[in-house]
C-alpha cells in the first residue's frame, strides 16, 4: 500500500509538471470539448465496451448470465481500473465478483474474467505491432530495422502473456494460496484451496472451447481498434483532425503505455505525458497531446464515479442481506 501510494505521488507530480509547463495552451483547447464535445466522446466509449463485454459473454456457458450482467460487471470493473490506486489488480476481481453476485457461479466468474483478461493482453500485442508498424512507416524507419523493433517487442511481450498463460494452467491460484496459506487458519485455508481447484477445473474446461476462445480474442482486438475511433473523434473536435492512422499509431502505443505503467495508480502522469510525445508524432502541438490525454480522464470520471458509486451501493446491500441472514431464526 505504502509503494502504491509513492508511485501514487509521483504521478500526481508528472502530471502536474506536464499542466505547468504547457501553460494554459491544453486548457484552452480542451474548452473546446465543453459541452456537447464531451458528451460525444463519452458516448463514443460505449462502441468499445459493448465489444469488451461481448468478448467477456462469449466465453459464458449457456444459461449463464445476460448480456446485461456482462455489460454492468465489465463497466464496473472498468470503473476500478480507472479509478482506484489498485485498480489493476482489483478491477478483474470486482468483475468477477458482480458477475457472481448476479448468479454465475463465482468460480466460473473468476475463470472467465481471468481468460478474457489474459485474451484482452494478447489483442493488445497485436494491436501494439499495428501500432510499432505505423511508427516505422511514418518515420520512415528502414524495413529491416523496423522489422527487428517490432519482433523483439512483439517478443517480449509474448513471452510475458504465456507466462501467465502457463501459469493458469500449472496452478497459478492453489500455488498462490500455499504461499499465503502459513496465515491462514486450517480451515480457511482448507475451503480457499477448494475454492482455487474449482477456478483452474474451469479454466481449463474455457480454454478447452476453441471456437469461444477464438471469438473472445478477436472481439478483444476488434474493441482495441474501436478505441481508435475515440482518438479521431476528440481531435477532430479540439480542431486538430488526423487520419485514421494516425489515430491507430497515438492509440496503440498508448494504450501499451498505459498497460506498461500497471504498477502506477491509473497510469497517471505516464499515460498523459505518452500521449503527448505520440502526438508529437504525428505533427501535433504538445499541448494538443494533453488536452487529448485530460479528455480521456474526464471520460473515465464520467463513466466511472457512478461504477464505483454503484459498486458501492451493491457491497453495501450484500452486507445488510449477509447480516439479516445471520439474524434470522
């Protein structure tokens, strides 16, 4: 908690550091958005999370949760990514549990979570190698050198997705609970082991379904090259439209940064000061690249303090049921 909180701090710094020194320049230009802009961008972020949600339904087994259900876990999950310092971590695990506070059994909530996220890492490779490749033909990189930029970071991160594949699949939860297991009680310990066996018996039966597998990645890729559409439609309202690949190039590296600062509260501070060196990329001011970056805070506020608020009200009434459970006769 205490290095979340330092990293928490240091964000906060870069970020501030970032405002002072473009001045009133982004402000100015994120005035801009005020109003009916703003509104469109946060309208615009449905197209991707319909699609992520659908790449979370997919692997559902029949007869188990709506699209409804799938739809409010993933924007509370969402919420708690954005939001909260341990949002990375914690966000999968409130998906998870909303989907099973909805009726799905909750280790087949936690595998499913844990398929569609490990799925989700592996579009967003792809969708980085679009990304490196748009790099290489903007700056006109020479082929062969863009070639081995692109497999050694492509390879990097593959390499890091089947660790954690492998992982899943060798016991990645009864081994994570043996390490803790020393400050647990035997009892506990004995029920959450139960509990981890029954998350990898259905990890396994998921990746055992090809065809829902499949299904999954690509509507996970198909929901990362939608958040394209939300870089073209904002700089187009702040006046600085660009084309498509250009706005594929500032989403998929930024996206990647973000993913690669998951250790920093909401990426905050790197993610901004990412997009304000891609977008120098492809042309534009400085100050452009963090009216883009605040616009995509104020959207994740927007979007995610009712997440939280309802994520909130939703523990608090299981608490209250929990407790006149334990009362009744």
């Amino acid at each position: 908690m205490k290095r979340a909180r330092a990293l928490l701090g240091l964000g906060l710094i870069l970020l501030v550091v970032l405002l002072v020194r473009q001045g009133w320049a982004a402000w100015l230009e994120l005035a801009r958005l005020a109003g009916l802009g703003l509104v469109l961008v946060v309208l615009f972020h449905g197209v991707p999370l319909l699609i992520d949600t659908a790449a979370l339904r997919v692997l559902s087994k029949r007869g188990h949760g709506s699209m409804r259900d799938a739809l409010v876990a993933r924007w509370a999950g969402e919420s708690a990514n954005s939001l909260l310092p341990a949002g990375q971590i914690g966000g999968p695990l409130l998906m998870a549990r909303e989907l099973a506070r909805r009726g799905t059994p909750p280790g087949e909530a936690l595998a499913w979570v844990t398929v569609a996220l490990t799925l989700q890492t592996l579009a967003l490779l792809a969708f980085m190698l679009f990304g490196l490749a748009a790099v290489a033909a903007r700056v006109g990189v020479e082929p062969g050198a863009a070639r081995s930029a692109i497999l050694v970071s492509g390879g990097v991160l593959a390499f890091l997705i089947l660790v954690f594949y492998g992982a899943q699949r060798r016991g990645l939860f009864s081994r994570a609970l043996r390490l803790v297991g020393r400050w647990l009680n035997p009892d506990d310990h004995a029920r959450w082991m139960g509990h981890a066996e029954a998350v990898e018996q259905e990890l396994a039966d998921t990746y055992k379904r090809g065809g829902a597998v499949a299904a999954s990645f690509a509507l996970s890729l198909l929901g990362w090259i939608a958040g394209t559409g939300e870089v073209y439609l904002t700089l187009r309202l702040l006046g600085h439209p660009v084309g498509w690949d250009a706005a594929l190039l500032i989403e998929s590296l930024g996206q990647t940064i973000r993913s690669a600062a998951f250790a920093v509260p909401a990426a905050l501070g790197v993610q901004d000061g990412g997009y304000l060196l891609l977008t120098s990329l492809v042309g534009l001011p400085a100050s452009t690249g963090l009216a883009l970056a605040l616009t995509k805070r104020a959207r994740e506020l927007i979007l995610g303090a009712p997440g939280l608020w309802y994520l909130h009200l939703a523990e608090r009434r299981a608490g209250t049921a929990s407790r006149a459970d334990s009362i009744a006769p």
